[in-house]
C-alpha cells in the first residue's frame, strides 16, 4: 500500500491521497478529473500536500487553510470557526 513520505510532504498513490482527503478513492480520481492538483510519478500518481490544501481552500472559499480531520482529534474548534464564517456570509448577503 502507498505510503505518504515524511521528507517532502507528498502522498503518493490514490489510496494515500484518499485516506488524506476522507474520501472514497472513486471520489478522489472523480476530483482529480476535475481539476485536483495530481502529477504522475512513473505509473504510480502523488499529490503534494501543500497544493492539495491550496486546490481545497480554492473549493470551499474558505479563508483560513482548511482542515483534515483525523479519527482522534476534537472538532469543536473547527466547527465553530466554521459557523462562524458561514453567519458572516449569511449576513452580507443580507
């Protein structure tokens, strides 16, 4: 199985970049089509991570770098920036 490398910060293979992202591999090469930032490397594909959270930043119109949850950490932080950025949209558009 594809392992992420440590030294310069890049998934490498679709189940690497899937399990980053959360996502199902399909929906991972599904995004890849269009428009996620992916190079090949031989016959394998990688993904850098700092492009993947820019290319995700870019999606979610988010202001702030996006987040990765991980199965043993505590959202509460996250979710509440995250409301807090959608009540403000809401009251501009107001």
């Amino acid at each position: 199985m594809p392992k992420r490398q440590e030294t310069d910060e890049t998934l490498k293979g679709w189940n690497a970049i899937a399990k980053y992202l959360g996502q199902p591999v399909s929906t991972t090469q599904r995004w890849a089509q269009e428009g996620m930032p992916v190079t090949r490397i031989g016959r394998y594909v990688g993904a850098s991570l700092a492009e993947l959270e820019r290319w995700l930043m870019r999606e979610v119109g988010a202001k702030k770098p996006v987040h990765i949850a991980k199965a043993q950490e505590d959202l509460v932080a996250d979710l509440r920036r995250g409301l807090l950025e959608a009540r403000q949209a809401k009251q501009k558009r107001a």
